[in-house]
C-alpha cells in the first residue's frame, strides 16, 4: 500500500469511526455499528473482533457443551488428540483441545482467547479401570469463523509446537475413531531394495519452499539439509534431523511429519544426518492419527536402552477376587507412567492376550471392538493342554540396519505389529513353538488394527534415536512417575503374611479342611471320575460304590494333609526370618521388579517369595477371604492411593480387570537394539534363525473392518511373511559392525520397485 492509499484508508477509518460515535449517540448503535466496524477492519486488512457484550452463559455453544462433549467421547474412546471446534447459528462456538499436550498452558489457552467473551473448563473421560484424560473446552460468546480459525492456528502453535496445517475437527459431524482398517498397514520391505530406490534409482524429493528444483537423499547428506521433504512422484515424505543433536531444535518439524506421513519404512543416514521415511499419507487422520508430537519428545528423552511393560496377574496381591474377576497392577517403566505411549503398550498387551485366546480374556473396562477372527481355531491355551502361559511383544529384529562405507540404510521387519512371543513360563523362557509365534505374527500384522501398528512407529522412532545420538533435554516434558506406586502393595503384603506366620495348629487344620472341600467340590470330584472311568475303560473293571466313597475320601484326604503341611512349612520359615530379612521379604513380593537377582541373598530371597506364592496359589486367590484377605479391598486400597497421580492431562490405569483369566502373564519388551547385518540381500537374523524379508502372497482383508477414504496399496505389491526367534528382550546387536565388506545388490537383484510398493497416485491435497 502506497504512502498516499494507506493516508486515504485511515481517514475513511477515522471517518467511519465517527460516523459510529455519532449513531451511538442517538442509539442505534448495534447493528449498523457492527457493520461500519467490520468495513474498518477490512480496510485496515485486520481481523474483525464483534461485538463482545454477550452472556457467554446465553449462548447456544454453552447450552450444547455438554451434548456435544459426551457425542464427541462416545465416538472416541480411546487416545485421540485432536483440536476440534462447533459453530451454531448465535455466532457462539466451541473449542475442544482433546488430550492436551504435557507443555500446553492454561495461560496460553487464555491468550490465544483474551480478546473474546470466552470461558474454559476441563472435562475428565474415563478410560480403563481409573485412568482418565483431561479435556479442554473454550466456549466464544460471539466469534467469526475468521476469529475462529485464528484461534486454532494459535492454539495449534502451542499444542503441536507447529501452526502447519491447523486443521479443525468438526464435532458436529458424527465421524467415528477407527480400529481397523482395510488399507494395507503392514510393509516389509528389504535393505536392498531402500538401497535401490535412494542411491541406484536416486528417488527425488522437493522442499515446498523450492518446489522447481529436486534434491535426493544424497543431496540432503551433502547439504546437511533439516525439515520435511516430499518425493517429487506421490507417496514417500523424508524428514532430515541432525544426529547427535537435541531435536528439541527442529520440534516443529516432527508434527509436519506426523500430519503428511502416516507411516515409518525405515530410514538412512551418513555422518551428519538421519533421513526418517515415511509413507505419504493414505489414510485420514481419524484412521491413523499423526503421532504425537509429546511422545516423539518423551521417545527422545529416554536414555534406557530397554523399556517395558506388562499385566503380572501372577504377582503376590494380584489375582482372582470373590467375585471371579481377576485383577492385577499395571507395570509400565518409570518413563512410560502416564503418557500415551505407556498406555498404547497396555492396551495391545490386553489385544495380544485377548485374541490370542480367542477373544475369552475380555478386560472389563476397556470394551474394544473385536477383530471378527482370531489367529487360532481355539483359544491358544487351551490348544497347547498348559497349566501356565507367557505372551510377549517383543523388538526381537523389528528393524535391520547395513553400515555401508558412506552411509547406514534402516529398513523395518514389518510395520503392521511388534514379533509375537509365547512361553511356557515365566521362569521357563523357552517357545511353545515357532509356528504358533509365526501364525500370530502375520495375524497381528495383518489385522488392520491402528493401535499395534502405531506402537511399531513409536518403537522405530526410539530405536532410530537412540542409534544416532538424537535426543531431547528440553523442559516441555512433565515427570510423570507416581514415586509411591512401586512398594505400594507393601502393607496388604505384610498384613497376609504376618497371619501365616502367626497361624495356630488348630487353624492350619481347620483351614486345610476347608480347603480341601472347597477343591474337592469345584474341579476335585469331576477329576477324579475322569480318571475312573479312563480306568474301567482299559482295564475293563467297574468300581462299586463304596470303591469311589473309598478313593474319594482318601484323595480328600491327601489334599488336606499336604495342605496343612504347606501351611506349617511357610510359618516356620516366617518365623525363622530375623526382622530385616522380613521386611526384605514383604518388600520383594510387594514389588518384584524392585530387586535385582545378583547375589546368594537375593536368590534365596526369591525362592521364599515362590514358596509364598505357591501357597496362595493352592489356596486360591479367590478364597483368600478364608485367612482375612479380601482382594477387591485390596485393589481399591491400591486404586485409591495413586488416584491422585497422573500427568498433567492423562493418567494410566493402576490396574487392569480381567474376566476369564488364568495363569497367565506377559507384556512388552522393547530394546533399543537394531538386528546389524553384513548384506542388503539375504541376510539372517543376527538373534539366529530366520532369512531376510521376503515377499510372499497378498493378505485378505479380515472380517468386520471398515474401509475409510483414502488411497490403498497397490494390488501389485506383495504381503511378506514373518518369523521371529522368540526371546524376553532383543538380542539384536546394537553397536557391532559387520564384516568388513557389506555387499550391495545387483540392479537385477534389488526387489521390487518403489512404485509397486508404495502408490505414487495423487494424493487429494499432500499429506491430507
């Protein structure tokens, strides 16, 4: 604007502001008022702001909050963070900021707001036993959609750390969260043929700033380039951080990643710089939601190389209450309390128990939607006839790296789900069968399912991080960590076994009694006339009456006396503890994971920790209420003291109810180990066994899954198949280089070609 326009637009502001003055005076100030203030902010190009002496109280927005809250969390209950905003015809609107990131300000929310009639309040939604998110919610008394828009691109700014695509969700519209997907989420795809489409073939990219001009990966190394790139042909987006550096730095470029790729392939580097790729999104966010840009945060942060998770309803406390229902505390490492990532770790560890049992073992709170199939045609514990069964997620050669002379290539063994383990116990690490691990995995994979192929990304990201020194020792993270969690069970610990310990003859005897009966009539008798009838059967014999009133009294009584027994040989070893060793004792069975076993001592210690264990065991947990113990007071008692624990706007469930339960345990197991290999072509695993990825057929797509716009992978590309050598944690190399001339493949040799694998059709709008 020239000198001489911008003084012509002032004074036809300055004389519209009059002329507004002059029509208030004589009281016809708010319609023609609005108007003339409207024309004075288009003329000075500034936002128009209306009138703002409104009741936010009155309003349309604030009369609907409720409703419109509980529509939105009726359809996304689970994690889904999202800003979200509703119009009504008042000119009133409402603002969602669903699961706010840690570092998001109330003082923030209240600037981006402060030139409105405006009021904000939290909305607490349950999910699990007691873990819960914190929503929050502007009402605008009377606001533009300009303003409107404005704001979210503010908030955005702060919640994502990224104005970039400040897209809105309308709350209006009755879109569903989505579990299952019929695109294809699973991709295996080799070193050699990354090697291939980036060096051999030279796949081209194109910064937004400079579209004209095309970079490859090499020239993003030689360049030290940093940001989010697109490929030229649709289909891959290249995010280049710099390694060994705190990406708190480049934070705003990890939601435009997030926001234009909905999936992790793998990854290549050089000295300098890590070059993330990643599928261009296909599937809308409401199927895939971008990952999150705290948690990619909180990835970076972690300086453990292992992480864990796990559901111990084995533990001491935990197990089967009065009521039938099983109950255990929920383990998460101390970095994963009360984040997203912790709690997606939960919630496919039930999946992982759940369908691999045929969908028997229902949590109670949780309600996810069934796949529609299952990976075995009966529950697997029941298939295999055992007593005691371990299911694992583990990082057992989740991703494979080459180091070549001038650069590294990264490649994921699938992207679908984490490799599947099974065991026969805990103490018995050893499979129950590869081919059982093998049929679960592809099953896994190939569910659709959101939830587990997200965990695959948030694994990748932390496994690529640590790999290259990238690291975030930002303030924007909250500690989350309840400190009182670990020990908590200490007291119902000491109080069950100060009873055994103090126990009399008469008592022991009674209770044996009891005991015995109660077996005896619940599964007891029905076993014996099992075995009975197998006897008459081949040895051609009947039993008379008073033969099985014979048998039944002697088994009867064996039950009781070996009962007794037990009873009496844990009392003498309580008594025989001085007090130090007690508390040692009540403090391992509270919390297992708490001692390390290093030494003759704490060896020991365990094995007197079994022999309690094996007592309540025998006992059954559900008739603890026989010695004073009632497990349900128990979980509330535990409940009730971390019920005031939680991050900032998210806390994890403390417990987990299951029904259905059995002796069973697992989790996940995730090691910062990368499987180093010595070719891009038909290398082994480096934890033994097994061949490189490798094509095979396409999948079907399961029963019950919903197809939701977006583009699918080409029917020309191919399924890989899976196996993976079960183990607790990785065994992967992390640091060892291989032999001293890696082998790169022919061009004939290479695979297929990006295009065949990932579509390279138009994307409606890039990234959306």
């Amino acid at each position: 604007m020239t000198s001489r326009s911008r003084k012509s637009a002032l004074i036809i502001a300055a004389a519209l502001v009059a002329a507004m003055a002059v029509i208030t005076i004589f009281g016809r100030h708010t319609k023609v008022a609005e108007s003339i203030k409207q024309q004075t902010a288009a003329i000075l190009k500034k936002e128009y702001i209306p009138d703002q002496h409104v009741d936010v109280a009155t309003t349309m927005a604030y009369q609907k909050l409720d409703s419109v809250y509980n529509l939105f969390r009726k359809n996304f209950r689970m994690h889904y963070q999202t800003i979200g905003t509703a119009s009504f015809p008042d000119s009133s609107r409402i603002i969602l900021i669903a699961e706010p990131a840690p570092f998001l300000e109330s003082d923030s929310v209240e600037a981006a707001c402060k030139q409105f009639t405006h009021q904000t309040s939290q909305h607490h939604f349950k999910i699990g036993y007691d873990g819960r998110v914190t929503d929050m919610a502007i009402v605008l008394g009377n606001a533009t959609t300009e303003n409107l828009d404005n704001i979210v691109t503010r908030l955005s700014k702060q919640q994502y750390l990224s104005d970039y695509k400040p897209r809105a969700h309308n709350l209006l519209e009755s879109s569903k969260r989505h579990y299952f997907t019929q695109d294809d989420l699973d991709y295996q795809i080799t070193l050699g043929e990354f090697d291939d489409w980036f060096f051999t073939q030279g796949e081209t990219f194109i910064d937004e700033k400079d579209t004209a001009h095309d970079i490859t990966v090499e020239d993003m190394f030689h360049e030290k380039r940093r940001g989010v790139f697109f490929s030229r042909a649709p289909g891959l987006v290249a995010w280049c951080i710099r390694r060994n550096s705190d990406i708190g730095k480049q934070a705003g470029d990890i939601r435009r990643f997030a926001l234009d790729a909905d999936l992790i392939l793998g990854a290549l580097r050089d000295s300098a710089t890590l070059v993330i790729i990643g599928r261009e999104r296909e599937v809308p966010l409401e199927v895939l939601p971008p990952l999150r840009v705290e948690t990619v945060l909180l990835v970076a942060s972690i300086s453990s190389k292992e992480l864990s998770q796990s559901l111990d309803i084995n533990d001491c406390m935990a197990g089967k209450m009065a009521n039938g229902r099983d109950w255990c505390p929920t383990y998460l490492s101390r970095e994963l309390e009360n984040t997203e990532l912790g709690h997606l770790l939960t919630i496919t560890d039930i999946l992982l128990k759940d369908w691999s049992e045929s969908g028997t073992i229902q949590e109670a709170s949780y309600h996810y939607p069934s796949p529609g199939y299952f990976p075995f045609d009966k529950p697997l514990f029941k298939k295999l006839g055992l007593n005691e069964l371990v299911y694992n997620w583990n990082t057992a050669n989740t991703m494979y790296a080459i180091d070549l002379p001038e650069h590294t290539i990264y490649t994921l063994n699938r992207t679908g789900a984490l490799p599947v383990s099974y065991f026969h116990s805990q103490e018995r690490s050893t499979s129950v069968g590869a081919q059982y691990e093998r049929q679960a995995g592809n099953y896994f994979a190939h569910t659709g399912n959101t939830d587990l192929a997200r965990v695959v990304q948030y694994t990748a990201l932390y496994q690529l991080f640590m790999d290259n020194g990238v690291h975030y020792k930002g303030k924007l993270l909250h500690p989350a960590f309840p400190s009182n969690k670990p020990y908590l069970l200490a007291k119902p610990c000491r109080s069950l076994l100060d009873v055994f310990k103090n126990m009399p003859d008469s008592q022991i005897e009674q209770l044996a009694d009891t005991l015995s009966r109660i077996h005896f009539d619940a599964y007891g008798e029905k076993q014996i006339n099992k075995q009975l009838r197998q006897n008459e059967r081949e040895y051609n014999f009947t039993y008379t009456e008073e033969h099985e009133k014979e048998i039944f009294k002697n088994v009867n009584k064996q039950e009781r006396d070996a009962m007794a027994e037990e009873f009496r040989s844990v009392r003498s070893m309580l008594k025989g503890l001085s007090e130090d060793e007690y508390t040692k004792l009540v403090r391992y069975l509270a919390y297992p994971r708490g001692t390390t076993i290093n030494s003759q001592e704490s060896y020991n210690r365990m094995l007197k920790a079994q022999k309690v264990n094996n007592l309540l065991r025998h006992i059954g947990k559900n008739n603890l209420m026989l010695v004073g113990l009632d497990l349900a007071k128990v979980r509330d008692y535990f409940v009730g003291n971390l019920s005031k624990s939680g991050g900032r706007y998210l806390k994890t469930p403390s417990v987990i109810i299951t029904y259905n339960d059995f002796i069973t345990t697992g989790g996940h197991n995730i090691s910062s180990g990368i499987s180093r290999v010595g070719s891009t072509t038909n290398y082994k695993r480096s934890s033994g066994g097994g061949s490189a990825p490798v094509t095979s057929t396409p999948k079907a797509s399961p029963p019950g899954t919903s197809k939701p716009s977006g583009t699918s992978k080409p029917s020309g590309s191919t399924q890989p198949s899976s196996t993976s050598k079960p183990s607790g944690t990785s065994h992967a190399s992390t640091g060892a280089k291989p032999s001293p001339a890696p082998s790169r493949p022919s061009a004939s040799s290479a695979g297929r070609s990006r295009s065949s694998v990932i579509s390279t059709n138009a994307r409606p709008t890039r990234g959306f």
